[in-house]
C-alpha cells in the first residue's frame, strides 16, 4: 500500500518539507513585516485558506461539494458570538463551542444525505444555509439581525500578533489532522470513494461511514474557524453565511487545486491581498473569482498545487537520470 | 384574512408555480440529459429580464416580441456556453463529471451575475406593466393582465416542450440520449447537437420566465438566486430530472411559499424550503415523482 502512495509525485514534494517550509515561512510574516496592514492582510488570507483547505478535504478527497459552507462557518461564529456576550463564556470555550455546533449540524445534514449521491448533500446543505441565514437574520432578539452582533475580542492587546499566532495554530492543527487521516487506512478510502463510489463499496469500503467522518470534521473545522472568525472581526452579520462566501471559498479551493489539502491556503495568501485593493470594486473583485474558478476548471483542473506538482515531478526526473 | 387577501394569495402561488415550474424543468433537462448540476439558470432568468427590458423600454418594442427576443437571446446565450466551456471540459470528463460540471456552474454563475453589476449597476430596471389593466373576476377580484399573460405563457412555454420532446424527432432524440447515452449515438443521433440544443432550451426556460415576470419582478443583477434556490426545492420535490413532474412540484412550491410568506413573514419561506426537503429526503429521497429517470442518474 505504501508504495502505491510513493509512486504519486506529491509525495516527493512533501518529502522536501514543503508544508514545513511553509508554516515556518507564515510564521516570519509578522516578524520581518512591522506594518500592521500587511499582517492584517496575512492573517485574513491565513484565514480563507484554512477553510479552503477544510473544504478541500470534501471536495477533494470524497466528491462532495458543501455548498452550504459558509453557514457552518457562521453558525460557530455565532455560537461563539452568543454564548460569550450572552452568558460570559470564556471565547476559548466558545471556540470549542462553536465547533460543536457546526459539527453537530455537520452530522444531521450528513444522517440525512450521506446514503445518497453527492448531489443531495450539496442541495440539503445550502438549503440549511439559506435557512439559517434567513434565521440570523428574523431572529433579531437573539442574533441582533442586520444590525449585527458584536462580539468581545479575545485578546485584550492592540496587538494584531496574539490573534495571528492563535490562527497559524488552529490552521496547522487542522492540517495535521486532515493530512493524518488522509495519509493513514481511512484516507486510502477515501481517494477509492472519490474515485469511484461502486469499486470501493465492492472492495468493502462502507462509503456512508467514511463520507460521514469526512464531512462531519470538515463542517466542525469550518465551525472552528468561524468562531475565531467573531473574535477577531469584532461585529457579525448574517451576510457571513450567505452562498458568496461558500462559492469565493469552493473557488479559492479549486484554484488552488483540489485534492492537495495546501493548495487553497497558497491560492489565499496569494490572491486575498490581491484582492484587498480591489476592494472598492467588489464585482470585478467577485469577477475575477468566477472567471478564474471557470478558467482553472475548464483548462487546467489540477489548479496551483498541480502546476507545483509537475515541477517536483520534472525534477525528480532530472535527479533520476 | 379575507376573501381577496386569500385569492390573491393563490393567485401569486400560482403565478410563481408557473414561474418556478420553467426553471425547473431548464434543470431537469440539464441533469437528465447531459448530468449537469447546475446553479446557473437563476442568472439567465436575470439575462432574459435584461433583454426584455431593453426591449421594451429603449426599442420600444411590442411585449410579446420583447419576449420572444428575451426567449432568442438566452437560446443563444446557452448555445454559447455549451458550445464553449462545457464543450471543452466534456473532452476529458471521466468520473468526476457531476462535481465538475456543478462547478463550473457555479463558476459561471458568479460571472453572469457580477457581469450584470458591472454592466448595469445594482439597480431595479423595471417597467410599470407590459399592458396594464386588470380583470375582474367573481364580480369583487381584479387580476392584473400582465399577471395573467405571464402564467398563461408559462403554460403555453411548457406545454409546447412536452408536446416538441414526444412529438417530432428531435425531441424524442433528446429523450433518447436522457434515457441512454451511447444507445442514442448507436442509433444514429449526433449526441453534440444535442447536448447544444437541450442546453441552449434549459437556458431559454429561464430567460422566458424573467421576461415575462419583468412588470412584476423588475431587472436586477441578483434577481436570479431566489428562483434558482426554489426551482432546486421543485426538482428534489418532482424527482430529479422529471419534466412533467416539476410542473406539479413548481405549484406546490409556489403555493407554500406564497401562503407561508403570507401568513408567517419574511424569511420564513426558506426555512420551510428547508424544512420541505429534509420531509422530502426522509420519507422518499427520490422525489414525489422520481423513479422513471433514477436509472440515468444512478449511472
């Protein structure tokens, strides 16, 4: 079985230590950058690519676009929001909190599809986002609606330096267990049930089971994120679960590459302070996303990581001979 | 509520069944012809209200020829697309098909839509009415004509596919390559044209219903994101890819939105949209209808 794994070219890539390399390279950010705005900038592209990765590890690894991301990433940020301006809860536990609660409607959307093709857990999920969008937003009581809630920040300091180290953290550990679980038994099943549903379940693959871990760690993550997320911006609208957010995410993924788990993060960082100074155009900003999600998927699939990979390829084989 | 509140009530539900049920079945045909997902016919009901308006207001034309050119231009629209992009990613298309082509849908969609913010602004670009004046009907309830005209040529719009896809050659070419792919190529059929020509009628679905709701819902670059999240609840309601059973689905959808929205509030339709589908994938995951297509898409 390992060698099957070490034939793939992206494998010698992450033998160079790359992601390694990478962390390291994200973590100096702060360090050799003084301005805040840059670090600002950093951390919010740290932030789109961890949940790029996260929803890589759907798209990617089981076929299944959750197209309904951005409500599981707003669901923890509101779980957070409220139970720490609310009830006083400490924002570490409101993370933890608002992880649970994407998850858990991680596992009911997954009961309620995941038996099915791909199609239905893609439809079931936005339609639970537009519910819950129109939820946040009727229920003015609890959510403040349009007005938006404001959340306390989770560190008391000026400094942007707590916030962005406490990402760099959450977005290597989500790496880590994503990567681990792809590289052991359970992400073998999961490539033969992205490749072909019928020939994994012949080979007694349960898909249902795999498809449901997948998807269930995947909305939790995106739970996770999204409490952060309150802390750091400070004020929550129901905006933040809307389907643009979901598809500038799936978009950044696909651009990316898909199936590369690092892929979305780089496509961020690159294309996130890019995109800062577009900010007052916010169509042609939204353009770019969906002519680049079309281009990348309609001329070269394999996105970022997949340019990268052929590189590491080409330079194996110069090594080789 | 009284008596009017009431009827007007059923009469908008029917009037946006008529509506949903045409977008749907553009979905319909899409995944039960060519397994596309897709998440962009909301945008060409947008591009057909935007031709109509034009039309109307800066040419001056007769409003049913304002539709029709709504009609023409969203045809060509979907010729385009299939004839491009899609085309070309067909070429090395291999299991992954639905998730790609779901993409590329979204990806498109995104493009439509921020396209028309700018090229006409966030704006509502709406007309007054196409022919003003109301009838009244049970002596006490006037209907607006435009309404009436509208839910009359959905009708027409959709009985005139049924009866092209069951009784001239192409339509049942069409039906064919739904039921069997490499069948339909053994047979003779130029699977191409056809995936052009289903295209480009799924496409126009779209664009007939923005045209002809034009005087009721006005142009707009985002107008499309409601209609589409509804036509999807019609076809998980019908039973994916059944064209005649989103006619029915498109009612019921019409109706529960309309009465919800009525009697509850705004925002409550897409809970009970939610609340719908997860009724829906409990008790029959199929659709109400579906079983008689499930073989193409189980493929």
């Amino acid at each position: 079985m390992q060698n099957v794994i070490a034939l793939r070219p992206r494998e010698y890539i992450s033998q160079l230590g790359l992601p390694f390399f990478g962390i390291v390279l994200l973590a100096a950010v702060p360090l050799v950058a003084k301005d805040e705005y840059i670090r600002h900038l950093t951390l919010i592209g740290m932030l789109f690519g961890a949940q790029a990765m996260v929803s890589d590890f759907t798209i990617g690894f089981i076929n299944i676009s959750n197209f309904g991301f951005a409500a599981f990433f707003g669901l923890g940020a509101y779980t957070t929001g409220i139970l720490t301006t609310q009830y006083g809860i400490s924002p570490w536990v409101g993370l933890l909190a608002g992880m649970l609660m994407s998850g858990l409607l991680g596992v009911f959307t997954g009961v309620l599809t995941m038996r099915l093709r791909g199609l239905y857990v893609s439809i079931m999920a936005w339609f639970m986002a537009l519910a819950l969008q129109a939820l946040t937003l009727v229920m003015v009581k609890v959510t403040r609606g349009a007005w938006g809630l404001f959340v306390n920040p989770m560190f008391t300091s000026e400094s942007i330096l707590p916030s962005f180290y406490t990402l760099l953290l959450i977005t290597i550990l989500i790496y880590i267990v994503i990567k681990t679980i792809i590289e052991s038994r359970i992400g073998l099943a999961f490539r033969a049930i992205g490749m072909d549903v019928d020939y994994a379940r012949a080979s007694g693959v349960n898909p249902t089971r795999y498809k449901m871990v997948a998807f269930t760690l995947s909305c939790a993550f995106a739970g996770l994120l999204g409490a952060f997320y309150a802390h750091f911006i400070g004020i929550l609208t129901p905006e933040v679960m809307g389907t643009q957010r979901t598809v500038e995410i799936i978009a950044l993924n696909v651009i990316g590459g898909r199936g590369s788990v690092w892929g979305g993060l780089l496509a961020a960082l690159l294309v996130i302070p890019l995109f800062e100074y577009l900010k007052s155009l916010m169509a042609i900003r939204l353009i770019i996303y969906g002519a680049l999600l079309v281009t990348v998927m309609v001329f070269y699939p394999a996105g970022m990581a997949g340019l990268i990979w052929s590189a590491g390829d080409m330079l194996k084989r110069r090594k080789v001979e | 509520m009284d008596f009017p509140l009431i009827w007007n009530t059923l009469l908008v539900g029917l009037l946006r069944g008529g509506l949903y049920s045409l977008i749907a079945i553009g979905l319909s045909i899409l995944l039960g012809v060519m397994s596309i997902i897709s998440m962009m016919n909301g945008e060409l009901y947008m591009i057909g209200a935007y031709i109509a308006y034009f039309s109307f207001t800066a040419f001056k034309m007769n409003p049913l020829a304002a539709i029709f050119m709504a009609a023409v231009g969203t045809f060509l629209v979907g010729v385009v697309i299939e004839r491009g992009p899609f085309r070309y990613m067909r070429r090395r298309a291999g299991e992954d098909w639905y998730l790609n082509s779901f993409l590329l849908t979204v990806g498109l969609s995104f493009l439509l839509r921020n396209a028309a913010v700018l090229l006409w602004k966030p704006t509502y670009r709406g007309i007054r009415w196409y022919w003003g004046g109301t009838v009244t009907i049970f002596g006490s309830v006037g209907i607006s004509v435009d309404r009436l005209v509208a839910l009359l040529i959905a009708i027409l719009s959709i009985t005139a596919l049924q009866l092209f896809l069951h009784n001239t050659n192409i339509g049942r070419a069409i039906r064919a390559v739904s039921q069997d792919e490499r069948g339909a190529m053994l047979a003779g059929i130029n699977i191409g044209n056809i995936f052009t020509l289903s295209f480009a009628i799924a496409c126009m679905m779209g664009g007939i219903a923005g045209a002809s709701m034009l005087s009721i819902t006005p142009a707009f670059p985002y107008m499309g994101t409601a209609p589409n999240n509804y036509a999807w609840l019609v076809v998980m309601l019908a039973g994916l890819g059944n064209v005649s059973g989103a006619i029915v689905g498109g009612l019921i959808v019409g109706m529960v939105e309309a009465i919800s929205f009525q009697l509850i509030g705004e925002g409550w339709p897409a809970v009970i949209s939610a609340v719908i589908l997860i009724i829906v994938l409990v008790v029959k995951p199929s659709g109400i209808f579906g079983s008689a297509v499930k073989g193409v898409w189980e493929r």
